[in-house]
C-alpha cells in the first residue's frame, strides 16, 4: 500500500485540506473476542540506522543491506537501489542474494536492470517470510535512535524514501496491489510530524 500522511491532532470528525468537515470516523469496537488473528514479525532495531556497504570477500564483493527495522516497505525500492550502485562499481555482473522478503526480492530485480544475472538463496518463500505479514504502508516510522539524529543520517534516510516514491508511483494498480491511501494519527493533542518524516516533508503533506 502506498499513502500520503494525513496527520489529525483532533478529536473526530477530521477536518481536510479544503477545511471542511469530512465524515466522521466510526469508533472502533476493541475486545479480545474479536481479534480473530494475530501475526508478528521481528525486526531488529539498530540505533544508527540501516547499513548498505560493499566490502571484500575473497575474490567477490559482499554487499550488506540490512536494518530497515519496520520500514523495509518504505526502504526497499531506495536501498536496492544503493545495493545496486555498490555493486555496479565493482567488476562482477553475477550477483547472489540472500533472501526474498521485500528487501531480497527488490534488490534482486534493481540488480537484473542493471544487467546482473542474479540468484537469490532463502531459508523460505512468501507467504512464511516476515515481509508477507507486514501493513505495506509508506512511512519511515523511528528508524534512528534519537542520538543518532544526524546530517549523514538525514541524508541516507532522504535518498533511500525519495527513490522508493518515486519508484512506487509506477506500481499503482490491480497488478501489483499498489493504493494510494491517507493514514490518519489521531490523539487529544497536537500531533507534530516526526523527524523521520520531516526530513522529506513533499512526501508526507499532512493537515490538522
């Protein structure tokens, strides 16, 4: 799925763009009797953020991609991309991949753009991996520990979220599963947007 942000920091109804008042949202009835099923996927979470480096590995070049933490959807499309730009500088055109979640499988195809002839190695397939369980939303939600707040940072995250945008916008459609939707954030206080999404704030528009 992919979505704008419409961020609220009212009470219902939402209030749109043009001002006026919109349908009110339902409230949602929460029990436990009706939670019909419940599904989880870990992702470890790296204070500094996601890794995309190249280094030796006996005559081949190992690229690390990992540490996308809940933002692999949002990610995937743009650190494929620097994947591939590390693996385009090297001499190889033959290219194994480990895994095919979101990451492994977009990865995989930047690669076969871009002329590799590429293998990918899993330990399962879709739908046992973590990726087939996860929302699918566009969003990069705490990425970065608070400390790590920095300009490389920014610029990684802002390089990485642009090109994936850029790059969902051709997949809309019955063929791909791809949406266009707004995501609402509802809370009795003013609700600022977070650093992750102001860094690239063209793609997260929100409204009161």
């Amino acid at each position: 799925m992919l979505g704008a942000a419409a961020m609220s920091g009212t009470a219902l109804p939402v209030t749109g763009k043009a001002g006026e008042t919109q349908t009110p949202l339902p409230r949602l009835k929460v029990a436990p009797d009706l939670v019909l099923r419940q599904a989880a996927g870990l992702r470890p979470f790296r204070p500094s953020g996601f890794v995309v480096k190249a280094e030796p590995f006996g005559d081949k070049t190992l690229i690390h991609k990992y540490g996308h933490v809940g933002c692999g959807v949002t990610l995937s499309w743009g650190t494929a991309d620097m994947a591939a730009k590390l693996a385009l500088a090297t001499p190889h055109r033959k290219a194994a991949v480990i895994g095919c979640g979101v990451i492994g499988l977009t990865t995989a195809r930047l690669l076969q753009d871009r002329g590799f002839e590429v293998a990918i190695y899993a330990a399962d397939l879709p739908p046992h991996t973590t990726s087939d369980v996860a929302a699918g939303a566009f969003g990069v939600t705490e990425i970065v520990d608070d400390d790590h707040h920095s300009d490389e940072n920014a610029r990684r995250i802002a390089e990485a979220v642009r090109f994936a945008f850029r790059f969902f916008q051709n997949l809309p459609g019955a063929r791909y599963g791809v949406r266009p939707m707004d995501m609402y954030m509802l809370g009795a206080q003013p609700i600022e947007a977070s650093w992750d999404f102001a860094i690239t704030p063209e793609l997260f528009p929100s409204c009161d």
